[in-house]
C-alpha cells in the first residue's frame, strides 16, 4: 500500500500531463472542422474536448484542496471527484474510438485521423491512472472510519 501512496502524485502529473495534450489535440479536430461555410465537429470530439478541461480542473482540485483547503478535502468528495472524472475519460475514449472506427477514413482526413488516433490513445492512458487513483480514495474510505474526514495520507503535507 505505501507504493500507490507514493505513486499518487506522479500519476496527478501524468494525468495533468496527458490531459493537456488531449486539449490541444481535441482542439486541433475541432478547428479543422469549423469552416467559413459551416461549422460541425463530432460530439464525442467536444465531449472529449471537455473532459480535458474538466480534468485540468478536478486535478488542480485534488491536489490543491489536502493541503491548502482541508476543510474542502472531504474524502467522499475526492473520491467522488476521481470517480466522475474516470467516468468521463471512458466515455470520452470509447466514444471518439468508436466513432473513429466506424466513420473516419484515414486517407481523406489525414492528419484529423491521427490527432484523433493519438486523442483516443492518451484518453486511455488517463482512465487508467484515474482507474488507479479511485481506486486509492476509495480503500481511504474503507481504512478510515466513517467520522474521520481526513484527506488521505498520501495527500497531507505535499
């Protein structure tokens, strides 16, 4: 168990990481699909382009809140947070794999194709670690008892 401890804030990195290189990627499809003439992008492209956002944020939150706001550092709210924002990242993945696989072609879209390719890629590197992380928050739950509000150990004094 100290090994996961140890390995959550390296994995906040990679997520963080990761989830910006998603954004600029997701946003590059986006771009390349709005045109003078009209305007349409995937929806799993922009849900995807949200989700990076969204992690950007639930990850400054997950970081941040254990040692500068601990009165914000509920447990059942990190491991909320971990858990919604796993969700997220499968949805986002699997829809944009799904709709890469059954729509796109690869020589009429060229460079689209991989950012795509790349997007679904490191979307799917991101759920793991945020698979691993709930994980984590989760057996702090199940550790501690149900008064104990403590943000988990491996979180205090970052």
């Amino acid at each position: 168990m100290a090994f996961l401890e140890v390995a959550v804030l390296p994995l906040r990195a990679i997520q963080a990481l990761f989830s910006i290189i998603v954004l600029g990627l997701t946003a590059y499809i986006v771009d390349t699909a709005t045109n003078p003439w009209g305007s349409w992008s995937p929806h799993s492209v922009n849900f995807m382009l949200f989700t990076s956002i969204w992690t950007l944020l639930a990850v400054a939150y997950l970081v941040l809140t254990p040692t500068r706001f601990p009165q914000f550092a509920h447990k059942f709210a990190i491991a909320g947070v971990e858990a919604l924002t796993m969700l997220f990242w499968f949805a986002a993945w699997v829809a944009v794999a799904a709709l890469w696989g059954d729509w796109w072609e690869p020589a009429r879209h060229g460079s689209i194709w991989g950012s795509g390719v790349a997007a679904i890629v490191f979307g799917c590197f991101i759920w793991i670690a945020f698979v691993i992380t709930t994980v984590i928050a989760a057996l702090h739950i199940r550790r501690t008892s149900r008064n104990d509000n403590a943000p988990p150990p491996q979180m205090q004094g970052v």
